[in-house]
C-alpha cells in the first residue's frame, strides 16, 4: 500500500487517516458473532471538523457474545416483516442513545426490500442523508447506484444502510463507543432483512458486524469473503473514501467482482 506502513497497525493507522476518521489505539469492542459455515440465510438483505474520541461512551448493553445464524431464525412473513421493519425506522427516529444525536436533522434509517440480494453497509450519514432522512444521497448516492448498475445488480434488490445513523455536528468522526451504541439497530435490521449477502463498505461498517476483523484494516481484510451469521460479508473500501482517493476504485471493484461471482452475476 505504501512505503513507510509495514505492519498491520501501521496499515490501519493509515487507512484510518485516509478514511478521515482518526485513529485510538484502544482494544476494540468484543465480538458479536461466531463464524457459522452454513450459507442460505434469506427467508423468503470527509468532512472537516474532526472530533476526538474523547467523551465518555454512551450507556449500552453489551452485545450478546453469541449470536445464531440468520437463516436459523424463525421465518417473518410479509406483513409481519414489514411492521417490524416500521418499529425499527420508530425507534432510530427517536433514538438519543448517543451523542451523534445532538444536532442532527434526522436520523437515517436504512431503505431496501426484505430478503434483498445485498445488503451494503455504509458507515455515517452525509450532508445530504442528514437533511433529507434519507440514506445515500448527494455525491455518493450516485456513486453508489452507478456501482449497482455496474454489478448487474436491480435496484429492487438491494438494501442500503448505515452503521451510525446520525450525523454528528459538522461531520465530526463517529467514536467507537458510538458505532457500538447504533449497533442494536443494524442487528434488529439484519434479522428483519436477512440479506443474501452483505457488502461492507469501509472500515467503520466492518468495524460494527466483525470488529475483530476491523482491528487488522481494511486494506488487509478487504477482498476476502467473510461471514456474519451465516451470510457471505465482504468488505471493501467506503464510498467516501473511494470518492477521495479515485486509485482506490479499482481495487473496490476487483473485491466487488468477487460478490459478483458469489452471485453468478459475472
Ligand atoms: S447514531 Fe445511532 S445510537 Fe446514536 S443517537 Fe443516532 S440512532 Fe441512536
């Protein structure tokens, strides 16, 4: 990747550097999963003004140590999905459980049909989310679709959606502590959804399913097909930071060919 980062710390000092998001050498957040072999879990998916990760964490539950698969859950039928998936949207509206709330202008909740083919990742709110509610508007917004077109992917099918919900006051970074508290939202999601397939995009949305896995970098991770409860996870590159480093695309296109094959759409 470069010449001065040899070692995998290095690497992570610097692909957080180049994500905007900072870089705390603390122990991350245990992790919430076991790694599960059996696939088949659908049912029927820089801004400036960085902050220091300085306050103290927001009040919340540790994750459970062990989760079952997706696909092992008992199945939601079509209406009982959907007003799960309103009692979710409810609930990140009127969330306060950390300090990205303070601010914000809405709180974006995730869009996309159930059992989706995909269910990509992204990691905090832009501008525009914060203003219009909705996920991936603005500039990365049309990234995004354009990728979707260019993996032969439908729109209807894929969901989208964030690991933090809310945009802190200028854009500041999200802290660990608080990608942690939004993580009960993307799990609830996670089970009313139950994608074919996930698709991380950056470090941050990694760092909320497989924290263990964001603690060796993205640049060391990306590229390999992971697991979350029995779903396929690969992670790669975030929207933003592909945005800013242009060079970078290619190498997300190439671990974004590996979910195509995964899917037979090559
Ligand atoms: S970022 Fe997530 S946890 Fe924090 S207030 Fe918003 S919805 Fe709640």
């Amino acid at each position: 990747m470069n010449n001065e980062a040899k070692t995998p710390l290095q690497l992570q000092k610097k692909l957080l550097k180049g994500l905007g998001f900072g870089f705390v050498e603390a122990p991350m957040a245990s992790p919430s999963v076991t790694s599960v072999k059996p696939a088949g879990n659908r049912v029927n998916p820089a801004p400036t003004g960085r902050a220091k990760r300085s306050a103290p964490p927001p009040s919340n539950a540790p994750r459970p140590s062990v989760l079952p698969p997706l696909n092992s859950l008992p199945p939601l039928g079509e209406e009982e999905a959907r007003a799960e998936l309103e009692k979710l949207r409810a609930g990140i509206t009127t969330c306060r459980a950390c300090d990205l709330s303070v601010g914000r202008h809405h709180a974006v909740t995730g869009e996309g049909p159930v059992g989706a083919t995909i269910f990509f990742l992204c990691e905090a709110p832009e501008e525009e989310d914060d203003r219009s509610g909705h996920v991936l508007q603005g500039k990365l917004g049309e990234m995004f679709w354009k990728i979707v077109a260019a993996m032969k992917l439908d729109r209807e099918e894929v969901y989208r959606t964030l690991a933090t919900r809310c945009r802190g006051i200028k854009g500041r970074v999200p802290r660990r502590s608080e990608v942690e508290a939004c993580h009960p939202h993307l799990r609830r999601e996670m089970e009313i959804i139950r994608p074919g397939m996930i698709v991380c995009l950056g470090e941050f949305a990694l760092e909320s399913l497989l924290p263990e896995e964001a603690t060796k970098g993205m640049q060391r991770v990306r590229g390999k097909m992971l697991e979350y409860r029995g779903v396929p996870l690969m992670p790669t590159f975030g929207l933003d930071y592909m945005h800013r480093n242009p060079t970078k695309k290619r190498d997300a296109w190439r671990d974004l060919q590996v979910v195509m094959g995964h899917l037979g759409r090559k």
